[in-house]
C-alpha cells in the first residue's frame, strides 16, 4: 500500500506538477515546432512517451547493474579480473555517453516500428521523429533516473511510472497548446510576435495555470495515507 | 568552393548578430528558458556551451573525411556527450555550488540542437581554423542572448543583476520573473521586440534603395 501510494505520487507528480515542458523547460523545440495541429500534436506526445518509457527502462538497468559504483554486474566482472581487490569500481564517468547511445538506438526502433505498422503516421511525422534523438526530454528523464537510483534507491517499477507519466505529461502540454494555436490562427496577432512570440507568452500563461498544481502532492499525500 | 563563401571573420560576426542562435535561429532553447534566472548561471552556462562547443567543432572539422554519411549524427553525438563529462565533471570539482545550481542543464548540452547544428551545417565541411570562428561567433552570440534574458528576468525579479543590487529598497520584487513562466512570457516579448526592430531596419532599407 505504502509503495503503491508511492508510485501515485510519482505518476502525478511527473504528469502535472512538475510538469517536463511547463516546469523544467525540456522538450522546447517539439513543443513550439509540432504544435500547429492537434492530431499531429497527439502523435508527437505518443511517440515521445513511448521513447521515454523505453529510454528510461534501459537507463535503469544499465545505471543500476554496470554504471553505478558498485553495482553488481561490474564488480562481479572485477572480481574474475582481479580476484581479491577491494576497490569500488565506479564507471559514472561513462552515464552520458552510454544514455545518449540507449536514446539513439530506441529511437531507431520507434521508427522502424511506426514505419512498418504506421504509415500514415510516419509520413506526417516527417524530420521530427529523427529528432526525438535530441529531444531533451528524453534524456532528462534519463537523468532523472540516474539522479534517483543514487539519492533514493529506486527500483524499475519508480522508474518507469515516472517516464511514462512524464510522456504523459508532455503529450497534454502539447495538445492543450496545439488546441489554442488552431483557435490562434483567426486571431490578429500584432506582425512582430506571430510564430515563436506568441506561442512562448501562451506557453508562459499556460506555465502560470499548471504552478496552480504545485502543493497537490501534500495534500494527496495526506490522503492516501 | 563557392565564390560568396563567408570568411572566417564574416562567420564569426554573423554569429553574434544576423544569425544568433537564440533570437534568429531559435535553437538551444531549453538551457534559454531554465538557466536564466540569474546572471552567473546564465554566464556559467555559456561558459560551458563555448568550450563544448569550441571542442566538439574543431575534433568533427579535423576528422571531416573520415565521416561517413549515415553515422555522421551519432559520431556527433557521441563527440559532445564526451567533451559534456569534461565539463560537468570540471563544474562539479571547482565550482559546486554552481553546478548543483545548474543541476541537470549542463548534461543536457549533448542535446543542445546549436552544436549539432554548427557541427552538421559547418564543421563537417569546413577547415579547422573556420570551423574553429564559426563556434566562438555562435556561442558569444548564445551568450549575448542569455545574458539579454537573465538581465530582463533578474533585474525585475530579483532587484539585482550579477548579485549586486541595482534597484533602490522601494523596489518589490516581481516573484513571477523567476519562476518559469516569467522564463517564457521574458522570451516571447524579447524575441517579439527584436522582430520588429529587425523588420523596421528592413523597411528603411528598402525604402533607401
């Protein structure tokens, strides 16, 4: 019960509190790129949910059984190489460049997938589906993670609620705002602020709203208590 | 190569002014919006993104030929994230308090779209010494365009700019300018007034000519 109430704080934490795009800023260049159309905007946020989710379960396991210092699969490998050593391996150094490959090699997939069963989809997806690789938001939920196996000792399951809900979250942060750019377009937008302008004071307004969500956790905590 | 190909110099110059990367080209705009708070960390953060960039342009312009086409992006990749353990790593044993300020934004240069960008567009194509102007122009631009950020979001949020007080006692702080969407709503107005102060140079431009 207690771990169960734990994972529903983490899932709505990372959905709408600390919300990836309104709150950390991560995942910027879809969010003002993709969002002209709701259908395509909803694409987008399932693609990038479906990257995070796998992104962040192969994180985990690599940073809990090799990366992290000690970790069991690196110290066993020590031991046969040098049996009887006491020191503690520790091959941090390496995280950055072992997540960007997972990230690189999970977004290869995603697309073989989508080109396979969804073509449609793939054909409006365009340059963007490439471009999740550098999508932020991916690799901050990376180190999220990182962050929390180290501080917190999270497990996979943690892991995964939060990558998922994040997507999550990023996916209602991009349609609440592709829904306001359609209505957008019969405005009368003063010349300069057209494009980027506009859509980053909406943004701003739309950050204003989610913070209405901070101090939820607590009372939610109380609650399921 | 093609006769009207920028000189070192001219790259450079286009960097900082008719091609910055925050106001022109709109890219890199998740360390824009997160480390702008304040001026030292916006400072430190272009710090940073210079000697990434710096490094990763001169490595990718010296090993142009041995680029293959498909590779080219992970090769990229992989080049940054190298030289971004250098710098958090650099950030984290001599300035602490800074780096845990900065947090997860310093990783997240590898993902910083300017240097791949700059790598791909330049880089891959260019000899060294031009590769090497393209990344100082780039990133003093970056910095010009933080440090107008955080100025704007410091002065007004916190009454003080590079930690040192500049407006009087009578002056109530706008909390809002700190927090995140002050990031968004500073940005959108800034990048509106440079549109139009661009589109008024035009204008009289093609009125004098």
């Amino acid at each position: 019960m207690e771990h169960l109430s734990q994972l529903v704080l983490i899932a709505f934490g990372a959905a709408l509190i600390n919300n990836f795009v309104l709150k950390y800023f991560v995942g910027i260049c879809p969010f003002l790129g993709v969002s002209r159309r709701v259908d395509m905007a909803f694409g987008m946020g399932c693609a990038v949910t479906f990257v995070v989710a796998i992104a962040a379960t192969l994180s985990w396991t690599f940073t809990y059984y090799i990366l992290r210092p000690d970790a069991p699969l690196t110290a066993w490998v020590w031991q046969k190489i040098s049996p009887g050593s006491t020191a503690v391996v520790d091959l941090s150094i390496l995280n950055y460049i072992v997540y960007i490959f997972v990230i690189a090699s999970s977004v290869q997939l995603v697309e073989m997938y989508v080109r396979k069963f969804f073509p449609a989809l793939y054909k409006s997806f365009g340059v963007f589906l490439p471009l999740i690789t550098t999508n932020c938001a991916i690799l901050f939920a990376c180190l999220m993670v990182m962050k929390y196996i180290s501080e917190e000792a999270w497990g996979l399951d943690k892991a995964i609620t939060l990558a998922v809900f994040a997507g999550v979250g990023f996916t209602i942060a991009i349609v609440i705002m592709a829904g306001i750019r359609e209505e957008l377009d019969h405005c009368d937008v003063p010349r300069p602020l057209r494009g980027a302008g506009i859509t980053l004071i909406i943004a701003g307004i739309l950050a204003l709203a989610f913070m209405g969500f901070s101090g939820v956790d607590r009372s939610l905590a109380n609650l399921l208590k | 190569m093609a006769k009207d190909e920028p000189t070192p110099l001219e790259r450079f110059i286009r960097g900082i002014l008719p091609e910055n990367p925050v106001y022109r080209q709109l890219l890199g705009m998740c360390p824009t919006l997160a480390v702008t708070a304040s001026m030292k960390a916006a400072m430190t953060m272009s710090g940073a993104v210079l000697f990434v960039l710096f490094c990763a342009n001169v490595l990718t312009s010296l090993i142009r030929h041995l680029l293959k086409p498909h590779l080219r992006i992970l090769v990229f990749t992989l080049t940054i994230a190298a030289f971004v353990t250098i710098a958090d790593r650099f950030l984290a044993a001599y300035m602490y308090e800074m780096s845990k300020q900065l947090g997860p934004y310093v990783p997240l240069i590898i993902v910083n779209c300017i240097i791949i960008c700059r790598c791909e567009v330049c880089a891959s194509k260019q000899p060294v010494l031009t590769a090497a102007t393209d990344a100082l122009g780039q990133s003093v631009g970056f910095a010009l365009g933080l440090a107008s950020i955080a100025s704007v979001r410091e002065i007004l949020g916190s009454g003080e700019w590079f930690g040192l007080a500049v407006m009087g006692d009578w002056w109530i702080d706008w909390g809002i300018m700190i927090l995140p969407p002050g990031a968004f709503i500073t940005l959108g107005l800034l990048l509106g007034t440079a549109n139009w102060i661009g589109s008024g140079r035009a204008k009289r431009g093609a009125r004098e000519s």
